[in-house]
C-alpha cells in the first residue's frame, strides 16, 4: 500500500488561518523581543565591550530585566508551540514546479523558517535546563545562548519581511466570509467547520498556557509568588540565612576558612587586614538583591566595608576599576570586576554579615562583593583580595 501525504487543502479548519498566526505570532514576537533585549543587557554585563557603560543605578534593574528574560523565555514555550500548530498544513504546501523565480523565493523563505524554528526551538531549550543548572551538553553554554539569539533576531526579520503583506491583510481581525456552500450535505468530522475551538477559544487557550507557565516559573523572582513556583529549582527563602545559594563553598572547593585568614587590598599602597580589623573599619549596610542569571533572586540585608572606603584608604580614587580574588582556585567565578561606577557606588560593600549575622561559608565567608544592578555570578564569595586596575 503506498501512503500518500495529505495534500494542505485537506486542513480546512479555521484556526489554520492567517489571522491566528498574525495574532499569535504577535505574542511571540513581543515575547521574543523582550528575552532578546534583556538577554543582551546580561551578556554585556558579563562581557560588554569596554567602552559601554553601565550604570549602578536603579539598584534592582537586573534583578528586573533578568526575572522578565527568563519568564518571557518560558512563556514562549506554549506560543511556539500553538504558532507551529497553527501553520503546520504549511509543510504539506506543495513546491512550485518546474523550477521557476518564485519556487526560489518560496525554498529560501522555507529555510529562512527552518532555521527560525530550529534555532529557537533550541535557544528556549537549553535556556530552560540553564535554570535547572543542567548542562548535558559539550558547548559553552552562554557563548552559544548568545550565538543562537542573534540567528533568530536575523531570521526573524527575513520571515517578518517575507510576510508583511499577510501580516497586514490580517492585523485587524476581518468578519469571517461566510462559508461557501457545499455540495455535499454531509460534513466530515475532520473539516473543521462548525466543530471544535473557535478562533476566540483557541487565543483564549493559548494566552491561558502562557499565563499559566509564566506564573509557575515567575515566583524565584516575585516572592509572593513563591509558594506556586513549580517551575522553579530555586525558591525564596529556602537556604542558609533565608537565602539560595548558587554554589556551595564544597563544590567551589572552599573548605574551612581559619583565624590566618587575611584580607589584602593592592591600591598605591598594599594593606593587610585580619577579620577582626575589617569588623572594626566603619560598617554601612545595604539591601540589595541577589540576583542569579539563572533567573531566581531575592533581597537580602547585607552589613559590611564599603568599597570606595577601602581604595580611599589604600590611596586610589573611589572610582577605580577593581579586580575581585576569591579563595576559590578555579572556576569562571572566582574571580570578576568592578567598573569603576560599581566600585564607587556607596551601596557596594564587601560584605561581611547577611541577615543580621556572620555569613554563611555558602554564602562566602569570610567576605563577598555585594553591588547594585548586577548578575548574581559577578557577585564574588569568599573575596579575600581587591587589585586597583586603574
Ligand atoms: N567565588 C564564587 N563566587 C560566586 C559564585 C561562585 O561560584 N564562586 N557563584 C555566583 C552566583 S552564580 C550567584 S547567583 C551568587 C549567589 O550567591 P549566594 O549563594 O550567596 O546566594 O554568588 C556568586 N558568587
Ligand atoms: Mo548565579
């Protein structure tokens, strides 16, 4: 028996209709938009070219712009899904044949969407085990995240360009035509017309999923949203002192810290200090959030040194660049820097206590960088030197 593919006719509903792709592409679209913007605000904190500056000022922005990258990233989830449904019959389209001008056009403009799909499909992926801090794969993670965005931005507007003039035959919904009259009397069941979700429900639907996934993953950043987080590895509250923790001092190989601890900081001049003369420099406090690239954060109260008041006293302007050391021996976070607006805000403290006692070893004891408006892995545990740059 030879199976014969169905032909794109044969998916007569009326929810495999432009109008439902316009709308729900729109969604996408916006939710597209938002996860590449602020996908790119994390990349260039993390390693933006030097001439961009990057304010410290609000103190959450990040914490802002993070929660929204990785909640439009899951909400994406079910639109993708619903505008793959809805334009699937496409894939059964039949080619323009003989080779001719328009057959080109329409092969690139398939494999301008294959690429599209594909590259998304997997950037939402990947992103997603990025929250559950699950790397099963060989590559880069962040390198190819960013690779990855800039093929779907490229794509994205070959396939918006491709369809503009549907996009605008169908932007504002049109009554629908009234349905031609069939000869046959007898409806089959799988036409479509007059059964099933209309369009309205089919929306209606969709935008619930959305709603629906995003309220699940939105609470590790939204506390009151906590408690219904499923979709979320890390909850707040949950962990030493109130607070997650990332990376704890066993896996960062940090073990027991002793009383030959010392704390060095290279300005003009070198200084030493034991823990016991970091308590007795003034002490300011700042409430400031952790905010993780992985998408969850949560405020805390941290007790410390500030750092414009430690380069004053080795003798370098307040806005210097700063390089962070942790006892942490290896690793892509054991060590960071702080532009010098960082360095010179007053709310940037090495930190010493958080919550209103000592620090936890998981949460960098001795001394962390704690900063403003900044991704959760630049902020340095178990600091125990500060190198002036410049
Ligand atoms: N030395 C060092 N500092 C680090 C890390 C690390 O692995 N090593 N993890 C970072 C990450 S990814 C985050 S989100 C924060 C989490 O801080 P917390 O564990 O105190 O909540 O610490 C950051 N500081
Ligand atoms: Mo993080």
């Amino acid at each position: 028996m030879k199976l014969k593919a169905p032909s794109e006719q044969a998916f007569s509903s009326p929810l495999h209709h432009p109008r439902v792709a316009t709308v729900i592409g729109r969604w996408l679209g916006i939710a597209v938009l938002v996860c590449f913007l602020t996908g790119l605000f994390s990349h260039f904190q993390q390693s933006g070219p030097a001439w961009l500056y990057i304010p410290s000022r609000p103190a959450s922005l990040y914490r802002v712009t993070q929660g929204l990258h990785v909640l439009s990233g899951i909400v994406a989830v079910p639109l993708l899904l619903a505008k793959l449904w809805t334009v699937y019959p496409k894939l059964f389209a039949k080619l323009p044949w003989p080779p001719s001008r328009q057959a080109l056009t329409t092969i690139l403009e398939r494999l301008s969407i294959l690429v599209l799909v594909s590259a998304l499909a997997l950037e939402l992926f990947i992103g997603f085990l990025n929250t559950l801090q699950w790397y099963p794969w060989p590559f880069p993670f962040r390198q190819t995240h960013y690779a990855l965005a800039w093929i779907i931005v490229g794509a994205l507007l070959v396939h918006i360009a491709v369809k503009l003039p549907l996009i605008v035959a169908h932007w504002r919904e049109q009554p629908e035509p009234e349905p031609e009259p069939e000869p046959e009397t007898e409806l089959v069941e799988e036409s479509g017309h007059g059964s099933g979700l209309s369009r309205r429900g089919l929306f209606r639907t969709v935008a619930g999923a959305g709603a629906l996934v995003g309220i699940a993953a939105v609470g590790q950043s939204a506390p009151t949203l906590g408690p219904v987080a499923v979709l979320a590895p890390r909850k707040p509250g949950i962990g030493p002192q109130g607070l997650p923790v990332n990376r704890t001092a066993r896996d960062a190989g940090v073990t027991i810290v002793g009383a030959d601890w010392r704390f060095t900081i290279r300005g003009p001049e070198q200084l030493i200090y034991t823990l016991d003369e970091l308590r007795a420099l003034p002490q300011s406090r700042s409430d400031l959030p952790i905010a993780c690239v992985e998408g969850w954060s949560q405020g805390a109260h941290w007790e410390g040194v500030r750092i414009r008041d430690l380069l004053t006293l080795s003798g370098a302007p307040p806005s210097s660049r700063v390089r962070v050391v942790s006892l942490e021996k290896e690793g892509a976070y054991a060590t960071s820097e702080l532009p010098p607006q960082f360095a010179a805000d007053p709310l940037t403290l090495l930190a010493l206590r958080l919550n209103g006692g000592d620090l936890d070893l998981d949460h960098g004891f001795p001394a962390r960088i704690i900063a403003p408006n900044r991704p959760g892995v630049l902020q340095t545990k178990w600091v125990h030197r500060l190198e002036v740059l410049g």
